[in-house]
C-alpha cells in the first residue's frame, strides 16, 4: 500500500510511504511512480547486507594508519598540554578523525566504541568478518565490529597512561585552517609544519590555550565511560576469544578509571581554541553506573 503523494516533503515534490507488510513471499519486486521505476529485493534478514556499512565510515576515519588510504598520518602525536607530563611527547597515535577534520576526542570515542560493543553484546551472531584488524580485506577469525570497536580502545589505552593521568584531546580548531587529505596534513601547532600536535590533559577544569575557554566541572563522565568500556572489552574478549592478554590490562584499567571519575565528580568538555564550539557534556552519573555495572558484572 502507498499513502502521501504530490503534497510532497520539504524540497521533495513527491512523497509517499510505502507499506510491504502483506507481501509474505521472498522476491524482487518494483516500484513505479510515473515513467521511474526502480527494483529491489525482500526477503528475510533484509537488513544484515548493510550492517557493515557504518564500519566503512569508521574506516575512512582512523587516524595513525588508513586502510581507505593505505598509508599512515599523524605519527608525531603529541605533546602534553596540561598535567604532570607538560610539555613533554607522549604517543597518542591512533584513534579517529572527528568528522571532516583531523581533531580526535574521548568524548566521543568512547562513545563510538562503546555502542559498537554493546551492539555485539546485544546480538553477537549477526556480524561479519571480512577484514583483519587494520582494516584490510582478510579474514581474521574477529568479527569486523569487534575490531573496529578494539581500534578505538587501544587508542583509549594510550590517552590512560597511568592510573592518575587521562588526556582526552588531541589537537584542536587550529586544524580548520585548510582542507587537504589527513597524510598531507601540515598544520603547525608551533612545533613545525606536520610536526607534534597538542594532548589535552583532562584537567577537570575549565580549558583553551587561546580566547576561549570550555566549561569543565570535573571528568567523570569521560572517565567513568571510558571505565564501562574497558571493563565490557574484558568480559568480551575473555569469553569469546579467551584473550585475556588484552583482557586483563583492560579491567585494570577500567577499575583505576572508575576511582579516578569518583575522585573528581563532573563533566568534561572538548577544548575550543579559535572558536567557542566545542562538545558539551552536563551529564556523568549514567556514565559512573554504567561503569559499576560492568565492572560488577566483570569482577562480581
């Protein structure tokens, strides 16, 4: 059954929606609306076909080595702004460009990561390996979205050196200077053209080298997420691959995590430099419960 028509939608001059729930037959079946026609199968698990097509996105986004590209950037990163270590290199490698630029952030990478794990958690027999674990087109016995939510963590590992340090930025809007593609970025962060690039420390308090300031009150949310996730990677990977190698250091982690974002309750935000825009984040108890759960579910 169709329903809408000419009324159209937005700048859509037509609009209908389209109900298949009395077709009951797998096949291939058509549409038409006035001289366009256009094919396409139903059929059961219709969707399963395309649940690889977020990792294709996440692909073109990993920072340090791109499969899309084939070849490595960002392999100066970087130098510590903020904490105990200032000033100083720290390997920060890895991880994901933000969107259309070449910023990385906890922020949302734990978030990322921790979706793609409790997507496999939820339903672990669905997803398919067709790539290793830097992306390329061979089979590694690990299914595709475990590797990619593993890309994310071991980033995260090195933004949690040791259990009093967190860093959760790397770089900032001074990236948004130009466009060219992430192997040719030469951004000079006053290091040199290409060079080192700023590790913002999680502080816990208000942040920017520059004009403008976020609004920090604390880091519990990135800490406490952050936490969650690792101590959820540690239950997965112990007892679906029995790699308690990877397992182990996680749920160290994860517990020394979670003492840090009750130590210092409140929320982190990114770090703006040029421009006020920056990633708000008000809430942090959901992020300290998740991270109890799993940690209670992983330790009892």
């Amino acid at each position: 059954t169709l329903e809408g028509g000419p009324a159209g939608y937005g700048q859509f001059p037509y609009s209908y929606t389209a109900t298949f729930s009395a077709v009951k037959n797998e096949g291939r079946y058509s549409l038409r609306v006035d001289s366009v026609s256009r094919s396409f199968r139903i059929r059961e698990n219709a969707y399963r076909a395309y649940l690889d097509y977020p990792m294709q996105y996440l692909w073109q986004q990993r920072c340090g080595y791109n499969p899309v590209f084939d070849t490595v950037c960002h392999q100066n990163d970087g130098i510590a702004v903020g904490g105990p270590d200032e000033g100083t290199r720290i390997d920060v490698t890895g991880g994901y460009h933000d969107a259309s630029d070449y910023l990385r952030f906890l922020i949302t990478t734990s978030y990322t990561a921790g979706n793609l794990l409790l997507a496999y958690k939820e339903f672990p027999k669905i997803w398919s390996d067709h790539v290793d674990s830097r992306g390329k087109k061979r089979k590694n016995g690990i299914p595709d979205i475990l590797d990619e939510a593993r890309w994310g963590i071991e980033w995260m590992l090195k933004l949690a050196p040791a259990k009093d340090r967190l860093y959760h930025q790397v770089a900032d809007d001074r990236d948004h200077s130009f466009w060219d593609l992430p192997y040719r970025d030469d951004t000079d962060y006053g290091w040199g053209k290409g060079k080192e690039r700023p590790a913002y420390f999680a502080t816990g308090s208000p942040q920017g080298l520059f004009q403008y300031k976020n609004a920090s009150t604390g880091i519990s949310n990135v800490a406490g997420r952050t936490s969650a996730v690792f101590a959820l990677a540690s239950v997965i990977w112990t007892e679906s691959f029995a790699d308690t190698g990877f397992a182990r250091p996680l749920l160290r982690k994860a517990e020394e995590l979670y003492l840090l974002g009750t130590a210092t309750l409140g929320s982190s935000e990114s770090v703006p430099c040029k421009a006020p825009y920056r990633f708000h984040e008000k809430t942090f108890y959901d992020d300290l419960e998740w991270a109890a759960v799993e940690l209670f579910r992983a330790t009892k």
